[in-house]
C-alpha cells in the first residue's frame, strides 16, 4: 500500500502552511511553542481569519460553509495547524455542535446559530458529564421537566471546559426519569448562560490554570423550541457528535512540534559537559519517538483510507487506537520536554527569581515548561477516557 502525499496533496499543505506564516501573530505563535495557550481572544481572532478564508468549519456540510476538503487534506489542514503551531478549531463550536445541528437541527437553528458558530460570535461549550455520569454517561441525571414551552432544568454539570467564558452551553437532560433503558430519557438542549438560574463554579487544575468548571442549574427556564432532534432522542444527537469528529484525533502535529521544541532546547542545555542533544541516552529517546510517530502516522492513514470505503456513517473502532497512542505520544514528549530542562523546569523558580529582583538563573522557557506537562496528563481522560478505547477496540476488534 503506498503511504505518501499525492503531488496535490503536498501543494495544499504548502498552501495551508503559507497561510499560516502570513496570517498567524508571530508572538502569539512564539507563545504557543514554548507551551503557551492562545487567549479566548486570540483564538476568536485566528478562527474569524479561516472563516474568512472559508476554512474555519471543514467537516460541516458545504450548504453552511463548510469546505470539500478530502479526508487527507483536513488530517492535513489539522496537523499544518498543530505543528505551526497556532490556535486549533474551537472543538465545541466546529467539531461538535456545527455538525450536530446541520444534521439534526430544525431550519432556524440552523439559519441562527450555524453562522454565529462558525464564525466565534457564540462560544459554546459542552454540558455532558456529571458528578456521576462520565465514562458512563447515559446515568446523568440533570432533569428538564416541561412545562408548557419551556423546559425547567434543575442538576449539575461538571468538567465543563471554558464554562466561564462561554456565551451557550449544549446540554444532555433527562427528560423521562421512568424511560424503560437509561438512554432513552434524555434530550438535547441549547441553553443561553446568561439565562436565570445558572452558577459557573471554577475547577483550577493541577497546572494552576482555571479551564473546567462545575455548572449548576437551578430552575433554568429553556424555551422548547431550543431542544434539538426529538423529545427522549438527545443520545441519538450526543452519539453522532460523539462519533462525528475522527481526523486529527491523534494530534501527532502536536506531538511533533513538542519534539522539535524538546530538540531546539537540548541544543541550550549541557549534560556532563556535552550539550544534552549529544548524550546517547537522550537521542535513544527522541530515536524512539520518532519512530513511534512514524508508526502512528501509517496506522492514521491507514484508518482514513478504511474509512473511505466504509459507508455505515459509524466510527471506525481503530479511531481509538489512534486516541490511544496519540495520548500517550503527546504525553511521551511533553515529558521529555520536562526532563530536557531538569530541574530547571521547576515552574516556581524563575518567577520567585524574578520576585527576588535577582538575574534569572534558568532561561525564560524553563519557567514555562512544568504547565503544558502537567495538564496533559488529562489528555488520557478527556474526549473518553484511555480505559473505554482499549475496550472498543477489545469488543470491535479483538472480539474479546
Ligand atoms: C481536562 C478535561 C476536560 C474536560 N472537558 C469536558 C467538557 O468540556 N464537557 C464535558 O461534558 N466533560 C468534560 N470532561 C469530562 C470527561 O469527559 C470525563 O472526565 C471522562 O468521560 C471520564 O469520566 P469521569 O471523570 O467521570 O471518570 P469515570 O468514568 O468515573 O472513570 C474513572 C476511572 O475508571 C475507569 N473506567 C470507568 N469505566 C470503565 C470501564 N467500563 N472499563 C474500564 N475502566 C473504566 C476510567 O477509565 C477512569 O480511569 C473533561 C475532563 C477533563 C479531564
């Protein structure tokens, strides 16, 4: 089977990486590769230039501005994207609720919130897990009784991303407590934050950083006419936004750029009176990763290639392996960024230098280093948790 890019296919990547060069901040680009997240503004401003270009919501149909871009070319576009690198697509916004709506959303939701969508005038964020519902997410309990056109919300959302500087929030419910199976309960809500009766509670992560929130409703009043799909039929809408978005999953672009940063940075740091890119154990490492990604980058074309001839509209099981190894990638070279800095990384220690009033005694991206490593050990958990991939691929693969 031949692996490589087509002749076209390397001229879109050209094109995609000049765009970026031209149009990307080059200080916000900076930022982001020593381990930096783009601000909320920042990344409004990045996603407005690709709407402006036409290329800010691919996998959306082309009737709402979405590109025609094959397979290839948005794995592609992402990988340009994340090795720049520069602001990824608002995933809420692109990658879940644009296609959800498309599909299943009624002609003026689509009119109303498709363009605002794609082009950052709403930011939304996603209401699924619970205190008691993650992995198992059909548990939720969060309740919509109805009550004439309005629906009364009454639970608790938890892990819930940029929560706070979120405009809506898309919602699983339940709708019928007495349903006979558990998934067949519950409903897909469009729910303004600004609305009565919701508190946004800031969860700081083990990076210090405030990202998740826990989103309490307390009799929140949704008009009816902002469900999507049928009463009862919201695990419907969460397993096609769940299933939806595939390219790009392994983030090996990401994986990639930590590895040239890991490498940039051995270049600047002595080990045993060698610069550290020289000592064998460290090109062991990077030998091995490389080669890891290398790997992970035939097994992604390869499930893309699978996917073109499938028609079921279902994810391939083997997505999870991509999950799978391109976690434990992103988290092998962030971790390999820590161990280039040593102790150095340390994130207190240039700042209570610079408190002190003393010269630094680490090079500015030392102070930077410890964040990206530490929040990445999430990486594993979100978007369905390491564990749950190894067993769809246990039952839809191995057949165990
Ligand atoms: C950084 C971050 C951002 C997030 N953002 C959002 C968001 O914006 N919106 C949102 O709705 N949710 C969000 N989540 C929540 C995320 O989807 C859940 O954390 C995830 O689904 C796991 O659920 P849980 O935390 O309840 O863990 P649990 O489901 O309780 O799992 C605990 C442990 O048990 C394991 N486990 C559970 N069931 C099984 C099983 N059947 N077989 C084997 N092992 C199992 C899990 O793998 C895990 O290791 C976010 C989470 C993180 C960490």
């Amino acid at each position: 089977m031949d692996l490589r890019f087509t002749a076209e296919e390397i001229a879109w990547r050209d094109e995609v990486r000049a765009f970026i060069d031209a149009e990307l901040d080059p200080a916000l680009r900076e930022r982001m590769r020593v381990g930096f997240g783009p601000t909320k503004q920042e990344t409004i401003d990045w996603q407005r230039k690709l709407n402006k270009k036409g290329w800010a919501c691919p996998g959306w149909p082309e009737e709402f501005g979405g590109a025609t871009w094959t397979p290839v070319q948005r794995l592609i576009f992402n990988e340009a994207i994340q090795s720049a690198p520069a602001p990824d697509l608002q995933g809420f916004n692109i990658t879940m609720l644009g296609p959800v709506l498309a599909h299943f959303g009624t002609p003026e939701q689509k009119a109303y919130f498709l363009p605002r969508a794609a082009n950052l005038d709403d930011w939304w964020c996603q209401g699924f897990s619970e205190p008691g519902a993650g992995s198992d997410l059909a548990s939720l309990k969060t309740a919509a009784k109805r009550e004439g056109d309005f629906y009364i919300v009454n639970g608790q959302k938890i892990w819930t991303s940029t929560a706070h500087m979120a405009d809506w929030i898309f919602a699983l419910v339940r709708t019928d407590p007495n349903a006979r199976k558990k998934q067949e309960g519950i409903s897909f809500l469009l729910i303004d934050m600004k609305t009565p009766g919701i508190t946004v509670r800031p969860i700081i992560s083990i990076d210090g950083s405030h990202h998740l929130n826990e989103v309490f409703f307390d009799d929140v009043k949704v008009p009816v006419h902002q469900r999507v799909y049928e009463e009862n039929r919201g695990w419907d809408v969460a397993k096609y936004l769940l299933g939806n978005e595939r390219s790009g999953i392994a983030r090996l672009g990401k994986s990639r750029a930590n590895l040239e940063f890991a490498v940039d940075t051995a270049r600047q740091v002595r080990s045993g009176g060698a610069p550290l890119v020289e000592d064998r154990g460290f090109r062991h490492r990077v030998a091995q990763i490389e080669v890891d990604i290398k790997a992970l980058e035939l097994t992604q074309m390869r499930v893309i290639a699978a996917a073109s001839k499938k028609s079921d509209g279902k994810p391939d099981p083997f997505s999870s392996l991509l999950k799978i190894k391109g976690t434990e990638l992103l988290q092998a070279t962030s971790e390999l960024i820590m161990d280039t800095g040593g102790p150095m990384a340390m994130p207190i220690w240039a700042s209570e230098l610079h408190a002190l009033g003393n010269e630094p005694i680490a090079p500015e991206w030392a102070g930077y280093m410890a964040a990206p490593y530490l929040m990445l050990r999430a990486a594993s958990i979100y978007g369905g948790t390491n564990e749950i991939q190894r067993n769809i691929l246990n039952k839809a693969v191995l057949r165990l």
